[in-house]
C-alpha cells in the first residue's frame, strides 16, 4: 500500500503520509474534498498546512512539520488568503489533524472556497 498522498497546487508538490483510518470515524459532518494551501497559528507561531477536506462545521489538514498540536488546541486557521477562522483540534496524529471551527464557516464563504477548491472532478 502506498503511504504517501501528493498534494499538488500551484506547480508544487509536496508528500505527506497516508490519511489514518480514524479520520473518518470520527467526523460528524459531511466533507467536501479539496486540494487548497493554507496556514494555521497558534502558540505564536505560523504553519504552512495542506487542506485535505472541508465542511461547515470543520475541515481536516496535514502539517508538513510535527507542530505539537494536542487534542483542545485552539487555532486560528487560513484557508488560501481567507480567515482567520478560530477552531479547535479535535485530533492529530502523524501530521494530519483534524479541526472543529469555532462557529460555522458562513455559506457563502464555504461554497466559494468548494467552488475554488473542488477535487471531486
């Protein structure tokens, strides 16, 4: 089984380990999947992250450098050049980490960044 998945924008490629089975057991909403760079912040620092899927209420990302981020962090998250959107970690593991927003993204702001984004073609 391959244990690398590519992520490809903007002419570059970067490899991140395979996605972890947990990560879809423990969504409670639906996620659109989408390829979009973004940055997230939090103890004073900045991290470059890979947006893998997202949905109102949450979004799931890999981080190409351990960042330390425990279950209950709180972020403020980039998605592209838009944010910042408070969340909060619900898990990370192996550099994936999966975040629950603060409140709701706003419709449409959800649709724009899906229309924009949208790897389901």
């Amino acid at each position: 089984m391959d244990d690398l998945v590519k992520f490809d924008r903007i002419g570059s490629t970067s490899a991140s380990p395979a996605l972890p089975a947990h990560a879809t057991e423990l969504r409670r909403f639906s996620r659109e999947k989408l390829c979009a760079q973004g940055s997230m912040r939090f103890g004073g620092r900045g991290y470059t992250v890979a947006m893998e899927n997202l949905s109102e209420q949450g979004c799931q990302f890999w981080v190409p450098r351990k960042a330390g981020l425990p279950k209950g962090t709180s972020i403020a998250l980039y998605i592209e050049k838009m944010g910042p959107f408070p969340a909060t970690v619900r898990w990370a593991r192996e550099g994936w980490v999966g975040v629950e927003f603060d409140q709701p993204l706003y419709g449409p702001v959800l649709r724009h960044i899906q229309d924009h984004f949208d790897q389901s073609e």
